[in-house]
C-alpha cells in the first residue's frame, strides 16, 4: 500500500536497542520534577549503552526511585526546618528588642536621676568654690553709722560684730540650687527649717538698711538666695503643709513604721511637728520681699501662691481640731493628707491629738511651740498672734499681685477670727498684774502663764507688729 506524502517527507529514526526504547519509555512519563536529575539520567543512560544489559533495568529504575524519593524528603526536612528555624529566631529577635528596649529605657532614667544629682553636687561645688573666691556674694561690713545721725552711734566693735554675724549666716548656711532655688539650713543641723531659714534671710528684706534700700536690692546675687528660698519653701509646703523642717535630698535609708507613722518622717521631711509659726515666717518673707520687688517673677508662679492658699486652708481646719478637721481639696495629695493630725502619744496627750480645745473659739490650733517643745494647750498665743500680722499681709499680696477677691475675703475673715479669739480667750486676769495676755489657752478656761526664748513669744509681740494693747503687754511684761 502506497504511503502519503507527510510519511514519505518525514526522516526516519534510528533503531536502538529494547533497553533503549524502555528507557525513554521511562524518561517520557516522568514528572516535570526529574529535569532537576538529568545529569544523573544521562550517565545512567550511558552506562546501560554501554552494557547493554536489559536484564538489569527494572532493578536499577526502581533503586533510582527510591533514591531520588529520599533526596526529595531530605529536601523537603532541610526546607521545614530552614522555615522552622527562621521563624524562631525571627521571634526570639523581637523578643530579644522588647528586652534590650526596656533595658535602655531603665538605663536611660537611670542615667537622667545620675546627672540631675550631678548637677546639683556640682552646683554645691561650684558654690562652695565661689564662697572661697568672694565672688558669689557681696563683701561686708557695710557702715550703716551715717544713715541716722539722731540716733546714738554704735561702738566700732558692735557695728564689726554685727556685720560679721550678718555675712557669717548668708556665707555659711545658704546654698543656691538648679531650677531658681535655693537652700538655707539651720546652721547647726544640714536641714531647712521654715522658721529659721526665713528668719535669718529677713535682715536681708528690711527696708531702708542701706541708701534707702533693702540690702537685697543692693546685690542681685542676695535676691537670687532669697526668691530661690521663697520657691523652694513653697514647694516644700505642698509636699507636706504640716513638717516643719526638710532634708535637702529625700533619706536614703529607709524609715521604720514608727518614724514614719508616729513622726511623719519620710522623703524629704526632717520633723513634722507641726507649728503654727512655720507658716508665718514664710508669709512674712514674701510680703517684705514683695516690698522690695513688687513685680518679681517668683511672686507669680503657681506654687507660691497654691502655698499661701494651702497655708490657709490649714489653719481654717485646724480651728476645729477638736472635731478631727482636717484641710481637703485637690492640693492636699501628700502621704499624710487625707486625715487629721496626729503625731508621737509620747509628746502629745490623747493619741497624739494633744489636750482638749474649743472649736468655737476662733482660734488655730498648733501642736508645738517654736522652741520645738509640746503645747501644753493648744492655742498658742504669740503664734496666733503671728497669724494675725501675717493674714493682713495675704490680703495685700491677694489684692495686688495676684488679683483675687476670693482670697482677700478668705484671709480677711479668718484674720478677724483667730484676733477676736485672742481677744476673748488670750487675755486673763491676774490676782496681781491685772489684764495680761496667756501663752496658752485652750478655749475652755485653762491658759499656761509663761513664755518662751523662741520668736514668736509674748515678748516678742511689738517685733511681730501685732496691733497689741500697750496696758495689757506692759502688765504681761
């Protein structure tokens, strides 16, 4: 039979052997996968050219399978535990960055509490260099004899005297620190006492002490010791209106249960025996050195004024001890604000509370006198009387540097209270002097005759420029 065309023009193949045409049976059915192995089927094909042996192709085939079957596993394993190896140190990675993140940011804090305490140990050092070199603060003596002829002059040794003991206490117990304050112990103890510290900058702060000026006024330098004392004092009383004496740095070693309960130690308080006067002395530095700058900045920052309203607050709460009062409100957040005033029962009778007093009589209760000594009532006179001068002074800084008539009529109310206690229940009758003014009352019929070396005392009354009654202080004399 004749053959068509496209059979007649295609070329014909070579025949090969049967062991040939089984393997390219073979090689043409296998997956797209096997074009991986076509080295290994071409020597495989070259040896079975060679030995034409086709007895031994199916054992050979199969043994090839088997083979490439097991590389692929070994792939396939090698693949998973690649991927599997991977992901594991992908997360142990990010694991490993939440860690060190968290280490640098410790580090980090670490770091800014290392360098703000090196800061102020330097701006100690550098201060104690400049107390060396005299240049910090202004020399002394200055001669005050001329200012007042009328006046019979000192003698040379007490005019020295005096100028040595002013520059001595400025020199030996300020500290100017970073963030505009400043730090002013009590000399013979390393800490700040409210009282003290603003009693021994308030020569600084007298009017017309030299050339018609306060002496702050003469040297920018003093100014800056006494608006960085008025700002740190009012931070110290919003860290606790009740402590009387503070640390320069918070205590590092901790504090027992009865420190810190029965003595309010903690942070940066020293004592917390809570006087009436401590406040006082802070009002009355800053009226006098508003007296001498009337537009300084420090006089309108907030914290000088959350502590003038603090300090009220106080001493409206404190008129009614009796009832357990005690101050509230959004700026009494410290450790020990929230509950009434209670300190050592070895000190102070009743659980700490002290002696029973009158809520009704107008008067502020205090738990220590300013020698530091228990009240044996607890309505201190010449303390009150403090109050009194210096309540006058808020009405003047409320009205004219900070403008707000709430607080003048706060201060102007409880100024009226606390005098016309002191009127009613500070003055006794004495089988032989006649009218005198107490030390201590109570509200109740019971008052302690006496006085104390500390300021305020009876003494004292014509110093603190109370409106006194000339008969009755020169009976109580």
């Amino acid at each position: 039979m004749a053959s068509s065309s496209s059979e007649r023009d295609s070329p014909r193949l070579p025949r090969y052997s049967g062991a040939f045409e089984q393997l390219r049976n073979e090689i043409s059915c296998a997956s797209v996968r096997w074009g991986q192995c076509q080295g290994v089927l071409r020597h495989y094909y070259l040896s079975l050219s060679s030995k034409r042996d086709c007895s031994c192709q199916p054992h050979h085939s199969k043994t090839f399978e088997k083979l490439m079957t097991k590389k692929r596993c070994n792939n396939q394993c090698l693949l998973y535990f690649s991927l599997g190896a991977v992901i594991l140190w992908f997360g142990l990675s990010i694991s490993f960055i939440a860690v060190l993140e968290k280490k640098l940011v410790e580090v980090k804090h670490e770091n800014y509490e290392y360098n703000e305490k090196l800061k102020e140990s330097v701006a100690a050092s550098e201060l104690k260099r400049r107390r060396r070199q005299g240049d910090e603060l202004p020399q002394y003596p200055i001669n005050h004899r001329h200012l007042n002829t009328a006046i019979r002059p000192l003698s040379d040794q007490a005019i020295d005297q005096c100028h040595k003991a002013l520059w001595h206490t400025v020199d030996t117990t300020a500290y100017v620190l970073p963030n505009n304050e400043s730090f002013v112990i009590t000399g013979d103890i390393e800490d700040l006492w409210l009282r003290d510290s603003a009693a021994q900058i308030h020569p600084l702060l007298l009017p017309n002490t030299y050339n018609g000026q306060s002496l702050v006024q003469v040297d920018q330098k003093l100014e800056r010791i006494v608006s960085g004392l008025i700002l740190k004092t009012a931070r110290l009383i919003r860290f606790d209106p009740y402590a009387n004496a503070f640390r320069l740095e918070e205590r590092k070693t901790p504090v027992t249960k009865f420190e810190r309960e029965a003595l309010g130690r903690h942070g940066y308080i020293a004592t917390w025996n809570y006087e009436l006067d401590s406040a006082c002395y802070f009002l009355r530095m800053l009226f006098f050195f508003h007296e001498s700058f009337p537009n300084h900045p420090v006089l309108k920052e907030r914290e000088v004024k959350e502590a003038v309203s603090i300090i009220m607050d106080v001493w409206i709460a404190e008129q009614r001890h009796e009832e357990d009062a005690y101050p509230r409100g959004e700026l009494f957040d410290c450790v020990h604000c929230g509950k009434p005033y209670r300190y050592n029962p070895a000190e102070l009778k009743r659980k700490g509370k002290g002696t029973m007093t009158n809520s009704s009589a107008g008067l502020t209760w205090a738990g220590f006198r300013p020698s530091d000594d228990p009240c044996v009532y607890g309505y201190l006179i010449p303390a009150n009387m403090f109050a009194v001068v210096t309540l006058g002074y808020v009405v003047k800084l409320a009205a004219v540097v900070w403008d707000d008539e709430s607080m003048v009529k706060k201060a102007r109310k409880l100024r009226q209270e606390i005098d016309d206690g002191i009127q009613q229940y500070g003055i006794v009758e004495h089988t032989t002097h006649g009218r005198i003014y107490a030390y201590e009352v109570d509200g109740l019929g019971n008052y302690l005759l006496m006085d104390d070396a500390n300021v305020p005392s009876l003494l004292s009354i014509p110093y603190l420029g109370y409106d006194y009654d000339p008969t009755i202080f020169v009976n109580t004399k």
